[in-house]
C-alpha cells in the first residue's frame, strides 16, 4: 500500500526512522549533490518528516543545509536521552544534532498539531573533523557513548561523545580503498565490524590500541563490501551485502565461509540491509540497480519474499518504522520508508506480504 512520496531538494541517499518510542513517527532523510566545474562542491541537507501511516499522512516539517551526507544514523533506542542523529559527511566531519521542540518556527500550526511531542527540530550540538578525506558512513555503540567512522582513505576512526563533546579516541589504516560499512557489535559493543571496496570484511577489538584484527575475510566477497549488520535476535548470526549483487548469511564463530555458501542473489548491488524492529528474521534490503526486497531468514534458508520497485534510480536509503503498539500489547506492522539517488524521491509504504514468522 501506497502511504505518500515526495521530492527532496538533492540525490536521496538515506533514510532513518527515529528509534526512540516518543519519536517514532519522525523520519530524516539526507543528500549528497555534486556541483561540477571549475569550482565542485559537495552540499547536502537533512529533511524531517511526520510519518503517520494510518492516516497515510507523509508531511516535512524541517530541513537542515549540510554539506553532502553519505550516512546518518539515530542514537539507539534504548539508550535513553534525547534522540541524537549523527551524519557523515563529505567535508570527512563527523556531526551531532539533537531533537528540539521548533514550535516556534512552524508557521502551519495545524501540522504542528500532528507532530510527535509538538514539533522537533535538529540542532547541531557537537562537530568534528575527523579528516581530510571524506567520511563515508557511520555507526553508534549500543549507549550511544562513541560512533565508528568510516573513511574515505580506508581508515576506521572511534570518536567518543561525552556531554556533547566529541573526542577521536583510535584511529587506523583499516582498508586499501573506501570503507562503506562499519557497525558495532550489539552483544560485545569492544568489536566493531567493516567492510570496504577492497572486498575485504574485517573484524577489530577496540580493547587493543592499536586495534588488531578478530579476523578478516578477503575471499568470498567478489566486489566491495557494502553493508554489514548483526542479528538482533540471534548472537551469532551476522549478514554483509556487496556490489557482487549477494546477501550473505555467516556465524561469526566460523567466519571462514558464509552460512549458505552461495547466501542469497539479490541482484543489482545490495548497498543496505535493515532489521525489522520487531519480526525476527526480517530483513529489508536496498538493491542499487534493482530496487528494494524484503527479505525471509529462516536457519539457513534466505528467501525474497517481496519486491518494490517504484524507484527510477540508484535504490539507497530504506529503513522500517517502528509499529505502534495496539491493546493486545502487540506490535502492529510499521511503513517502510525508501529513497532513490538521481530522482531525489522519497516514497513510505506498506508491505504487501504477511511480515509474521
């Protein structure tokens, strides 16, 4: 089902639904446009939109002028405080903004009527540059005390954030090209896993300084190693998307070969993969050059269980929203959210296909 779509001012390239109970409904979505010539830059924004899916409304209530973004990321849930989003920026900063109430800058005071806590908007509280080079994704630790910065020179920085303060506590040469995937291990938040164009999958214990390798995979991934993320639901299990067009499913205590040795084609490039936030198993993937799938884990079995394909261009940023919670104390069945690069279009919809396992 359809709920709304809508151009942004600039290539979409991703798309996160705040995790935090309150702010549920709240959606940021970022850009990166490249101004060519003799002078090229790199600009960006930030757009914040109210996304109720029951009244299929999809309304922008805030945008942020930024550099060019190629990640954003809310702190998690579950680690209390206010939300934070973190984006990862062409100019290689690192920056934090936090939700403030805005009410006092929307002038259309019936939108402000249906907005979560009664109108937010993104401050900047923290800003650092990291480095020269650009940095090309990002991740939090579970209590949201440091974020993982990938960059474009292959390096990996650990930035810590205390009270609004940001501090590079590790650096290092992680990769010989661009590295597009970093994420925290949610069980044991001392590893933190990445992934880069040198098709290289890696593993490092932030307890040493210098970090040393866990262990490094350079053999299955036959292109560059987009996105990494591990189970929520299972310690485990682990799964890596790359420009080779494959989803893979590993256990991290024999990382030598995938679950699956083939895993799952998805065609197209898989740049981004999503956990459902309350369906185990339930995974959403943006495919590049063939749009967006919804995708079954079941033991070792992986299976496409939907398509959308509505997207004219590059599929990059999705993500699910977090479902409200009805009387029966069950969590009804969030939107989806997706963007596509060249059409700067943003669409929130709802699958078609029964999400239970």
């Amino acid at each position: 089902m359809e709920i709304g779509h809508c151009l942004l001012d600039g290539n979409a390239d991703a798309v996160e639904f705040c995790p935090h109970d309150s702010f549920r409904r709240v959606l940021a979505a970022s850009t990166y446009t490249l101004q060519e010539g003799d002078h090229p830059s790199r600009s960006g924004s930030i757009s914040l939109f109210n996304v109720d899916a029951e009244s299929r409304r999809l309304q922008l209530f805030h945008r942020v002028e930024t550099a060019g973004i190629f990640d954003i990321k809310w702190s998690p849930g579950g680690a209390g405080g206010a939300p934070l989003l973190a984006q990862a920026d062409a100019d290689g900063y690192l920056r934090v903004h936090h939700l403030d109430c805005c009410s006092d800058v929307l002038e259309d005071r019936d939108l402000l009527d249906t907005l979560p806590d009664g109108g937010n908007c993104l401050k900047e509280v923290s800003g650092e540059q990291v480095s020269s080079s650009m940095c090309l994704c990002l991740d939090w630790n579970p209590s949201a005390t440091s974020i993982s910065v990938g960059l474009s020179d292959g390096s990996l920085s650990i930035i810590s954030l205390m009270e609004s303060k940001l501090d590079i506590q590790q650096e290092w040469k992680a990769h010989e090209f661009e590295l597009w995937a970093t994420t925290f291990d949610i069980y044991q938040p001392q590893l933190v896993y990445t992934g880069s164009d040198d098709c290289k999958f890696s593993c490092w214990d932030l307890r040493d300084c210098p970090s040393n390798f866990v262990f490094q995979n350079s053999k299955i991934h036959k292109m560059g190693v987009c996105c990494i993320t591990k189970s929520p639901s299972n310690s485990h299990m682990l799964f890596t998307g790359s420009y080779d067009e494959y989803l893979r499913v590993w256990d991290v205590r024999s990382i030598s070969k995938p679950v699956n040795e083939t895993s799952i084609c998805l065609g197209g490039g898989v740049w981004r993969i999503k956990h459902h936030p309350s369906v185990p198993g339930l995974l959403l993937a943006a495919c590049m050059h063939n749009g967006f799938a919804v995708v079954k884990i079941k033991g070792e079995k992986a299976e496409v269980i939907e398509t959308y394909n509505k997207h004219g261009s590059l599929a990059y940023g999705a993500d699910w929203q977090r479902g409200e919670v009805c009387q029966e104390g069950k969590s009804m069945s969030g939107a989806v959210a997706t963007c596509s690069f060249y059409d700067q279009l943003l669409r929130i919809w709802m699958p078609e296909s029964d999400l239970e396992i």
